[in-house]
C-alpha cells in the first residue's frame, strides 16, 4: 500500500532513533515494491555523518536488497552517494556499503548502467581516489578492485614513455644527474 509506504519513509526522519531504524529496516523488506524515492531516502541516511552508525550500516544493508530485487530504483544519484559514503574515512561503512555493490553488479541491467556515463565517471573518479587501498587488505581495496574490473579502469600505472628530446633521462638531462656506467 502506497500509504503505508510513505508513512515508513517519513519515519526515516523521524527524532526517534528506533524508528529510524526500523524504517530503514522495512524499507530494505519491500524488495520489488520498492522505487526511487525509498532508495534515495536511504543513500541519503548512509551519507549522512550526523546519523547514528548502526542506522547508517541498516540503510546501506536495505540497499543491497533493492539492488537485486528493485534494480531500476537505484539511481545515479543513489550510487554516488554511496560512494562518498564509502572510503578510509569509515572503513567500517564501507565494509557494508562494499555488499551493496558484490551484490548490484550481479545484475545485469545495474552492471550495464555501471559502465555508462555519468555513472562511469563517478566510479571512475573513486576508484582513482582510493587506488592505494587495492595493496591493503580489507572492503575498501575489495571494492575498488570490484569496481574497476566492472568499468575496465585499469589500476597499475602505465610505464611513462620517455621523452626522446632528454628531459627526465639519466645522462642526458643534467637536472637528474649523469648516468653511471660500469663496463
């Protein structure tokens, strides 16, 4: 029911912390009922710092079940969200946030939709801010290593090509000094 549906989003502002949870608890319970406005209140209360943190991870949680069950309500806005969500800052979060996507990019449409702009373009900018984590154990290097394999963003510098002219080669350029031969 449409009404009921409203009601338990409302709830997700509510002052009362427990039904803040529950809320976003239920909302993660609609599955297929689910659509946009669910889905965006919810990345909205994973990005936000001032909420509690079980109720941020609850909302991240409920997200991951829209995305198998409800793909089409997870919108840009909502994957960027989470991304911003998601970092060094709270591994923790990014622990649960990192079960959003394991999850989403099992489903075609949502893997597809990775891959497209503007969503490309916002994967790609976070998996190059967190590009460092992929050394480390741990969800943040598991995402970031998920999401590029997802939008082929390669993570290993490319060996820079040198400038045939000298700057920057040993024994041609005298800022980096001579080059040491042993013969």
């Amino acid at each position: 029911d449409v009404g009921g549906i409203a009601r338990i989003k409302a709830e997700l502002n509510s002052p009362d912390k427990k039904s803040r949870f529950s809320a976003a608890w239920l909302l993660g319970q609609l599955r297929a009922q689910a659509a946009t406005p669910e889905a965006e209140g919810l990345a909205k209360k994973v990005l936000d710092t001032a909420e509690r943190g079980s109720i941020r991870h609850v909302a991240a949680i409920a997200l991951s079940n829209l995305s198998v069950s409800s793909p089409d309500a997870v919108t840009d806005e909502v994957v960027t969200n989470l991304l911003e969500a998601s970092g060094p800052q709270n591994l923790a979060l990014t622990r649960t946030i990192s079960k959003f996507f394991i999850a989403a990019v099992n489903v075609r449409s949502f893997s597809e939709r990775l891959r497209q702009e503007p969503m490309r373009t916002s994967v790609a900018a976070f998996v190059r801010a967190n590009k460092a984590a992929v050394l480390l154990p741990g969800a943040l290097g598991e995402m970031v290593t998920l999401l590029a394999r997802q939008i082929d963003e390669p993570l290993d510098d490319p060996t820079p090509i040198v400038d045939p002219t000298g700057p920057g080669v040993a024994g041609v350029d005298a800022v980096v000094g001579p080059l040491e031969i042993i013969v």
